[in-house]
C-alpha cells in the first residue's frame, strides 16, 4: 500500500505508479505460518519544476539557423535537455520559425518563441526573444599560437552575434613587427 496515493499508487498487481511529485512510502506485508511480516520503503517522486531556454534573447542573421538549447529543471535539482520533446510556438513565423531542433531566421524583425514541456502532467513553459537581423555581426575575435619559438601557427576564430564561429584565419591580415621578443 502507499502512504500517499496521490503522489505513489499500488494497484492489484502489486505495480506501483509514480502520479505527481513528491515522498511517500511503500508498505509490504506477507504473512506465512500465522508470522506476519511487513516492510516500508521511502519513495521520492520528482516532478518538472521549471524550463528554460539558455538565453533570454538570441540575435540571429537572416538565413542562418542557430541550435534550440532548452533544459528542464526537477524538484530533485536535475536536469534535462528537452529541445526535442518541447512544443515551440512563434508570435511570428515569418520572422522565425523552428525546425528539427533549430530557430530558422527568415526575414529582419524580432519574433518571441514559447516553448511548452509536459512531464508527468506538470506542463512548464519559457520564452526566448529572437531578434533576426540582415547580417551577422562580429562580436570577437580570438587569436590562438601554436608552436614553438622558431616557427608558430596562427588561428583566428571569429565568433558571431548568432553564437556561430567560423575560423577565419585565411581571411586575416597579420602584421610582423620585428625587434620584439616573441
């Protein structure tokens, strides 16, 4: 039998149902040769306590496509991805849309995404605003040395404003200032 059905039921065949979030405990009795026995065991039920996306506000550029990232959060303090079990709604589809697991940037304008997650009956939902403009905008720029002191290689990576990098070390102009100690 369960302490609390609402939260642990038993049914007839001894299957045991977790319902809503929560503690309760599991008695068992037996009885055999007129000596009864029983024992308790504590369940813990956890139940989805929040969602949300990794950012509140995301820029993108008109055609590109950035990662849904979108994580449930439990009474346990868990947490798990969820970008491909939620239910996502755009306020304007022709600004963003989402496809398998994606924003899809269409068109300049800003577009407000809701996501909606349901676990066990408890649906959470959370919002991210998606501001889509016509370029990509570089927000920094990262130089990285390998080598040794006779010979180095240079990498540049450019990091975007959608949250894309691309190495753009081919396309980088360096300059060589001698008389310096590298």
């Amino acid at each position: 039998t369960s302490s609390n059905a609402n939260i642990v039921s038993v049914d007839g065949n001894r299957l045991i149902t977790a319902v809503s979030g929560g503690s309760a405990e599991i008695t068992v009795e037996y009885e055999e040769d007129g000596v009864k026995l029983s024992g308790t065991c504590a369940v813990t039920v956890k139940s989805l306590s929040s969602i949300a996306f990794d950012k509140t506000a995301k820029t993108i550029a008109v055609g590109s496509h950035s990662e849904i990232i979108l994580t449930a959060t439990y009474s346990d303090g868990s947490t798990k991805a969820i970008a491909n079990d939620a239910i996502f709604e755009s306020d304007n589809n022709s600004i963003v849309s989402i496809s398998d697991g994606m924003f899809e940037a269409k068109a300049a304008g800003t577009a407000k995404i809701t996501a909606s997650y349901t676990d066990s009956g408890v649906t959470k939902t959370a919002e991210i605003a998606i501001t889509v403009t016509m370029d990509k905008v570089v927000s920094s720029l990262a130089l990285s040395v390998d080598g040794t002191k006779v010979t180095y290689t240079l990498k540049a990576t450019a990091s975007y404003s959608d949250g894309s990098t691309v190495d753009v070390t081919d396309k980088t102009i360096y300059t060589i200032v001698t008389g310096s100690d590298i």
